[in-house]
C-alpha cells in the first residue's frame, strides 16, 4: 500500500515508522527538515510530488487547528480512490468536512503521547476509531493497532469527545493546576515528585495540543466538576467536619476503585 504521512511532529514521525513494514510511505512536512529525518521513508518537497506518488491512504497528522485546511491543500492531488485519515485528539469539525468530501475516510485516536508512552512498544496503551469511519480504512488502523498490541476501542465522532472531555480535559486541568500553585522554594516530597513528573510531562507538549484539549466544546463540564469539587473540600476543610471528610475520602476510594 502506498502511504503518504503529512506533518511530520511526534505522532507523523511515529505512524510513518510503524507503516514503513510492507508499505511504500512518503512523508511530507512545510518544513523540510523535520520530513528529511525520516528514514526509510521517500520524502517529498512539495504537494505536487503526492500527485506523482499516488497514494491509498493520506494521513494527517498536523495540528488540529490545521487539519482541514492542510486536508484542502492536499485534496486537489490525491486519486479519487485514496483513503482520507486523521489522528486528531478533538474531532470538532471534521464530521463536517468528511461529511462534504468525495473521499473515503478513517478517524483515528491513539490514545498515548510522545512525551509518557514508550513509542517503541506501547503495549496495552488504548486507541480509538471513528464508528463512522470507512471499513477498509478501519482495517489499516486496526491491523496496526492489535499488531502493537494495543486495545482498540470504537466511538463515535460525539461519543469521542465527550469521553476526550472526561480523560484528557480532566487530568490536563488538574495537572495545569498543581503547576499553578507550584512554590519552587517547598520541600518537595514523594507524592509531590510524582506530581511535579506528570506535570513536566505535560507542559513538555506542544502550546497548540493542550489548547486543543482545552477548548473542545465538551471540556467546561468537567472543569465546573472541578471547581464544584474544591468547593466541597474547602467548606469540609473550613469546618473540620472529620464526618464529611470521612464520607469525601470514602466516595474517591470508590471512583477509583474499579
């Protein structure tokens, strides 16, 4: 299958890698050193060179503000035959877009960043895939996935933001949080080192990907679930009601029990 990979940050750079095994991928980047260090992959200089290559599968992998329109420079150069696939954290508008094109789609999600997944063997790390997605695309990505030994979930397009809303937006926030309120003079303990870690983790992501999680449409119900719960545990700390705090340490043991 011939493969083109356009932008070419962490996540380009990984799917290029992991479809060069019995596929002919091109690689395509604004920048071009970023596609020149791709190896065992062809790299093309401009758009007009994906004519030439004739692609069965285009995967996006620019940011998400850029995805439809790096999706419209693109269009006019690929067969009409050629799968569309993205790998988007926040799905937003492209239901829309898909909805309009002429091409068969793919809508992907692996569900683990460059910066705390090993990219190498990222073994029973999660991924999702668009329900309405085409099957045979969904066949490329799930072929991959299983082979990586991932778990391969099914959502669709509403259903994945409402749950990128609940397990990105939620532990992004309070991580943002913690780092907010971060004195560099304290006497940092275990728990606090672990903190700091998952922190560093995340602000090592791209300034365009954290607002992206941010500002899915679907994230403010989970920030107010937030501040409604800090709000709870000022008044039980206020109070030093040791009943209510009894009850609050019980109710998180639940919801993380499972």
């Amino acid at each position: 299958m011939k493969i083109v990979v356009l932008g070419m940050g962490k996540m380009g750079s990984w799917l290029a890698t992991s479809f060069r095994k019995g596929n002919d991928v091109a690689v395509y980047d604004i920048d071009s050193k970023k596609a020149s260090e791709a190896k065992g992959c062809r790299i093309l200089t401009s758009l007009g060179e994906i004519k030439e290559f004739q692609p069965d599968l285009l995967i996006n992998s620019v940011n998400l503000k850029n995805t439809v329109k790096a999706f419209n420079e693109v269009v006019p150069f690929l067969p009409e035959e050629c799968i569309l696939a993205d790998i988007s954290s926040i799905k937003g508008d492209l239901p829309n877009y898909y909805r309009n094109s002429k091409h068969r789609f793919v809508s992907t999600h692996p569900m683990f960043g460059p910066t705390n997944a090993n990219m190498s063997l990222p073994v029973r790390e999660s991924s999702i895939i668009i329900r309405e997605s085409d099957e045979a695309g969904k066949k490329i990505f799930s072929d991959l996935y299983r082979e990586m030994g991932l778990n391969v979930y099914e959502f669709s397009f509403d259903e994945h933001d409402s749950m990128m809303a609940y397990s990105l937006t939620l532990p992004f926030s309070s991580s943002m949080v913690f780092a907010a309120c971060v004195d560099t003079k304290a006497v940092p303990g275990t728990n606090f080192k672990k903190h700091m870690e998952l922190a560093k983790g995340l602000l090592s992501e791209d300034d365009g990907l954290l607002s992206e999680i941010l500002f899915n449409p679907k994230s403010i119900v989970q920030i107010e679930k937030i501040t409604s719960r800090l709000e709870l545990l000022k008044h039980i700390i206020r109070d030093r009601d040791y009943e209510e705090a009894g009850k609050f340490f019980e109710k998180l043991r639940d919801n993380i029990s499972n």
